[in-house]
C-alpha cells in the first residue's frame, strides 16, 4: 500500500510543481537560480515510479487478494 501512495502522491507533487513553475516547467535543465528545482525532470521520473517494483494495478490486484480476501 505504501509503494501506491507514495507513487501517486510523487506524481501529484511533481504536476504541482510544473503547474507553479509555468513556462519554465517544460525544461529539464534546473530553474535559474536553484541548481536542484528541475520539475521537467522529475515529472518524467514519477511517471515511472508507478511501474517501479510492480505496476500500481498489479499493487491493487494483490492487495485485493491478500488483504480483502478476493477471488483472483
């Protein structure tokens, strides 16, 4: 459960911050200024936290099996 939250809410914290950073959001190089604020970069990266260590559907899938007690 931890590795879904904490993929999901990488995802929304990074859509955030190129959400903030308006038209300098789209690049990978750092923002001026601040040498480890480059949100195009980790934009990309949290999209695939998601399939990292398993897919979040597949997470769901075994969850749902392990802990609810669902037929497969």
């Amino acid at each position: 459960m931890l590795k879904i939250w904490q993929s999901e809410l990488f995802q929304r914290i990074t859509e955030t911050m190129l959400d903030i950073a308006g038209a300098q959001g789209g690049l990978l190089d750092p923002i001026a200024g601040n040498h480890d604020l480059h949100p195009g970069g980790l934009f990309i990266q949290a999209r695939a936290s998601s399939i990292y260590g398993g897919t979040n559907e597949i997470q769901r899938n075994i969850l749902a099996r392990t802990v609810l007690d669902l037929p497969s």
